[in-house]
C-alpha cells in the first residue's frame, strides 16, 4: 500500500557498493512506478485465479490447452523472478548458522522469505496444474517410453554439472582461467581446499544421486524424498540458469548487459556457468517429471 514493511535492506557499507549512487540496488517503495507496483499485484492476482481454475468447477467453462499453457507459463514467470538466487540464500542462511568464514554479515531474511514463499507458489501452482491435467483426461502411461526417457534424463542430470564443478576446481587450485584473474574461493576462504568447497563437491554429489537414480541403487530412499529434493534442485537451478541465460542471448544482440561485471570473465565462463545451471535444471526437471510418472503408473 506504498510503505516500505519488510522491505529488504542490506549493508550500505559493503567496499564493492560504497560508491552506487543508491548502494542497497533499490528504491524507496512509493515511488515504485504502477507496472512494477500495482502491476504486479493485479498479475498475482491474475495467477491466484488460474490457480483456483484448476481445482473449481469454473475452470471446467475454460479451454483446457489455454489454461494449462498459460498456468505453466505463469509458473515460469514466476520462479524466474522470486527464486533466481534462493540457492545462494541458503548457502548464505548455512553460513550464518555455521559460523563457517563464507558470506558475511547477516542474510536478508525479508528477500529470502520473499523467494521461500515465491517457489513455495510456484511449486503448488505446478502440483496444482499437473492433478489438473490428470482428472481431465490423463492418457495411458507408456511405460518403456517414460522408462528410456527416465534414462536419458538421468544421464543429462548426471553430466551436466561436472563442466562447472571442474572449472570452480580449477579456480579453486588458483589457476586463473577464462578471464578469471583471481583465485576462486581459495583466494578468499583459505579453510577451502578445491574438494570441500561446496561449488565442487554439490555438483559432484548431484551427478552421483542422479547416476544411483537411474542405476536402481537409490531404491532404499523413500520416494517423497526423492521428488522433493529433485525438484526442489530442478526449480532452483531453472530459476537461476533461465534469467541469466535470457540476459545473455539480450546482451549478444545488444539488447542487455551480460549477467556479470564487464571483464570478470571471458563470455564463454559465462556462458558454461549459467549454462550448465539451466540444462542441470532442466535435467533434474525431466527426470523427476519421468520418475513420478512410473511411480504413479
């Protein structure tokens, strides 16, 4: 209603900002413009309509291809603006607690419940769409198709993360490349060494879960918890990879700036990095999809 509760707030004293003109990267609420403002509320409202759509009888009066498409649509939308950074939050959030010298100072917890309660959303509003799908006419389960594709997914999950964990390990040991002229987390954190640091050793493990998936050697872990750490991976790497890989593709015909600072690194660094977070989501996206499928089959 154009005042600033729970409003997010950083440290203004941070080296790499003292010199913005506006150091927190934000305005003061009132004078948010009406798309940005009001724009957005009227669109979520918009979306808590589609949602209700998919489990009221109204929904029924609609198009059934239009409101699925459109929902999914809505959905994407939206964990690309509220989850970009929710992994990094956590990281942050996991420091904080620990006491480990990662980031410093506090988290912002106003941004980070805003990108919880935003993928919590998102992921209903997909649950919602998907069961919505299924009562209105759901097609026999083809199961040695879902089961090949099951497979090709779990090697794409599986590969997909080991180009940027090789490239952060790399960093790690203080080899400059790609334009990268310091020496990674090592530079920084000198308790890291390039197998605990986390940027190594998660994709390394995510590679490892997905190979186990698909391999059957994960058969003893419940599978709520598979779908639920799957696609909880899956959206939040989607979230990340998706907008910077946007932005990217703008700032190569001129329409953008690249989702870096000018000269950190070469645009291929990027490219790997941002990359290889969209299609390690997508995987992950896929292969849960596919997984679930034979589960409820």
């Amino acid at each position: 209603m154009g005042g600033d509760w729970l409003a997010a707030r950083c440290d203004a004293t941070e080296a790499a900002k003292a010199t913005a003109a506006d150091p927190c990267e934000t305005r003061p609420l009132p004078e948010l413009d009406a798309l940005a403002g009001w724009g957005s509320v009227l669109a979520l409202i918009a979306v808590a309509v589609l949602a209700l759509a998919t489990v009221r009888p109204f929904g029924r009066r609609l198009p059934r291809t239009g409101l699925l498409v459109t929902t999914l649509v809505a959905a994407l939308v939206l964990l690309c603006l509220g989850g970009q950074i929710l992994l990094l939050g956590l990281l942050r959030v996991l420091f904080w607690l620990t006491g480990l010298p990662g980031w410093a100072g506090e988290p912002y917890w106003a941004l980070f419940a805003g990108q919880l309660i935003v993928l919590a959303g998102v992921g209903t509003l997909v649950v919602a769409v998907w069961s919505f799908r299924r009562r209105t006419g759901s097609e026999p389960v083809d199961v040695e198709a879902s089961r090949r594709w099951f497979r090709r997914f779990g090697w794409m999950a599986a590969v997909a993360p080991l180009p940027y964990a090789v490239l952060k390990a790399v960093w790690a040991l203080g080899w400059p490349v790609g334009g990268y002229v310091e020496s990674g987390l090592s530079g920084e954190h000198h308790w890291y060494s390039p197998l605990a640091d986390p940027s190594v050793t998660i994709p390394v493990f995510g590679s490892l879960c997905a190979i186990a998936l698909i391999s059957g050697l994960a058969g003893w872990v419940p599978r709520w918890m598979v779908l639920t750490a799957g696609w909880a991976g899956g959206v939040g790497l989607l979230s990340m990879g998706l907008p910077a890989a946007v932005t990217t593709v703008g700032a190569l015909v001129g329409l953008a700036e690249l989702p870096t600072a000018p000269g950190s690194a070469d645009l291929w660094v990027i490219c790997l990095t941002y990359g290889g977070f969209l299609c390690w989501g997508a995987a992950l996206v896929g292969l849960m999809a596919f997984y679930q499928q034979l589960w409820n089959g």
